[in-house]
C-alpha cells in the first residue's frame, strides 16, 4: 500500500480548523476513487513533553503509486487540494509514503 500523508502544523483558532476539516475538507477528500482507506490522528503530545510540532496528521491509503496518481487526476482529488490550499496551505505538509511489511 502507499499512502499520501498530510501533516499540519498547529493553527491558529484550533476550533475553526477542526470545523473546517472535519465538516468540509474530510467528506471531500473522502470521495476521491481509488481511495481505500483514511485515518485522521490528532497529535495530543510529545515524548519529550509539550504540544509538539504538529496538530493533526491523516493517513491516505491507495493500492499503489499508479493508482495514487490516478486518483490525484480526478476532480474530487483537484476539489481536496483547492480547499486545502484555501484554508491549510501554510500550515500542511504532504509526502507519500510505502508501507514496509518487514
């Protein structure tokens, strides 16, 4: 599996991000074919103490490279990074990931 990951930074009015993702950005980016799976964590410390670094990460799954970059030609995947960019631009970082079954 490969995964498209997001991880953002902690914003501002915590309350309106999580309005926002939750109730808009999620169900949109839920619809994007080829989608398997979605996993949304809030980051509730560190190890070392304190907040830490980022405030939430979510976990994209798709079958394979091919099929995450088909997904990401689609409509629904262009309509999840425009709103992205709207409200998260400045806080998100995105990588893609490969799973290691060891």
């Amino acid at each position: 599996m490969v995964k498209l990951i997001a991880l953002y930074k902690h914003p501002d009015n915590k309350e309106a991000f999580d309005q926002h993702y939750f109730e808009t950005h999620g169900p949109i980016t839920q619809k994007i074919p080829g989608l398997r799976k979605m996993e949304v964590t809030k980051v509730v410390g560190s190890p070392m103490g304190g907040e830490g670094k980022y405030y939430l990460m979510c976990e994209m799954y798709y079958d394979s490279h091919d099929a995450l970059k088909q997904a990401m030609r689609t409509d629904e995947a262009k309509a999840s990074g425009k709103d992205l960019m709207k409200f998260a631009g400045d806080l998100v970082t995105l990588m893609i990931g490969e799973e290691v079954n060891e």
